[in-house]
C-alpha cells in the first residue's frame, strides 16, 4: 500500500542505527495496512527479496481499537481525496482543451466573417 502522506524523513536517515541480522542499518518504514495503520517497523533493507534475513521489529506500540479505526478513517479520507483531486485535474485538463478549441473555432468564425 502506498504512504497517504509523503515521508518527512527518509527510511535510512533516522539515528542511531539500527542493524538487521545481516548487520545492513535497517529502513524504518510505517505501516498502512489495516491491521496497523500508522505504525512504524524496521525491516531488513533486502525486504521480501532473497536476500532478507527476515529481520522485522515495530518501533510503536500496537495502537487500541478506537486508534487503529481512527488512522484508517483518516487514511482513506486522504486517499479518497487525492483520487478526488485528480479526476478534477483531469476534468481541468479536458476544459482547458476544449476551450482552446472554442478559441481556435471563434477566430476561424471572425476570420471568415472578416
């Protein structure tokens, strides 16, 4: 799933380091899935590859109920918002055309009329 917000900070660039099984510094990434929306986790920067040593470890502490329905309502309120905004960019896009055809049709009328 993608982030609903971009990151702030970059999956390597927090401190101090924290080393998978592998001994690589582990990305920290945060969780969009419905079971832990919002919660940050460590993972082997080979993730899911065959080069994963499996290392996974959270760094919050498992959200309650009321948390977890709360960031996923707010998680899909920003994704439904951004597909909102971009069938609007869309719709924008296709006026724009349209309209510069209406201008092309109305000089060529003038011309002809001239």
């Amino acid at each position: 799933m993608r982030s609903p917000v971009p990151y702030r900070v970059g999956p390597l660039e927090h401190s101090p380091a924290v080393l998978c099984d592998c001994r690589r510094k582990a990305p920290c990434w945060t969780s969009w899935s419905n079971d832990s929306p919002g919660r940050r986790y460590y993972r082997c920067p080979a993730g899911l590859t065959a080069g994963d040593c499996g290392f996974f470890r959270w760094i919050d502490h498992e959200a309650t109920p009321y948390e977890r329905q709360l960031t996923r309502d707010l998680r899909d309120a920003v994704w439904q918002l951004q597909r909102e905004k971009g069938e609007d960019l869309r719709m924008d896009n296709v006026v724009q055309r349209e309209n510069g055809d209406l201008m092309q049709l109305k000089e060529q009328l003038q011309k002809d009329e001239a």
